[in-house]
C-alpha cells in the first residue's frame, strides 16, 4: 500500500503514552519493513525529529536513524503556496473526516498527491 505519512503518526510510534500508539506502530512497522511506501512533504523530517527531541528522552543520533529508516525509501515532496491551497481544496470539497490514523490532512495531502505524475 502506498500512502501519506502524517508526522503525528511517526511520533506517536515512538511513544508509548500516546492514544494511538499501537495503530500508529503497526503502521509504521510496515513501512520500516517494506510492506507499505510512503509519501511525506520535505517537512517531514524536520516535524519529527523536533517533535521527538522535545518530547522523549531519546539521544539525537537514534532520533536521526529513526527518521533516516522512515524516508530511506518514501517519496518526498515539496508543499508551495498552490499545492497548499489544492489540498485545501480537496479537503473542502471532499468534506474529509477521518479518525486518527489516518488523519484529514492525511487524506487530503494524499488525494492531491495522488491527482499528480508519479515520478520516474
């Protein structure tokens, strides 16, 4: 399966007093082994990697390998000013709503990634 990976659903994989750890776990497995690819926006590393460093005791070189593992093979992209207002309105005119994971934003970064080429 291929999907949008939200930043929230990495973090909550790590730590265990989060609601939706145990979902966010599973996904997240089978990203780190292969069953599932993902797509994440450039920001991704950098909303994890804070994310984590402020709220567990992890060092940061396991914080770094962490996010490393996750985008060894996801496709990145770039979020500008025009893709932000199309997957705003994809989430609009869809009406997404979705428990969490995954969430709205998720889908509706997806339904707009997935409306674009695939890279070659």
């Amino acid at each position: 399966m291929r999907y949008v990976l939200d930043a929230s659903i990495a973090v909550a994989a790590e730590k265990l007093n989060e609601p939706i750890h145990s979902a966010a776990r599973a996904r997240v497995d089978r990203v780190l082994s292969g069953v599932d690819e993902i797509c994440v926006p450039a920001i991704f590393a950098g909303e994890v990697a804070s994310a984590l460093t402020r709220s567990t005791t992890r060092s940061a070189v396991d914080i770094l390998a962490y996010v490393r593992a996750l985008l060894a093979d996801a496709e990145v992209f770039t979020i500008g000013p025009r893709a932000a207002l199309a997957i705003a309105a994809v989430a609009t005119q869809s009406r997404l709503r979705a428990p969490m994971p995954p969430t709205s934003g998720q889908r509706a970064a997806w339904g707009w990634r997935s409306s674009r080429p695939m890279p070659s």
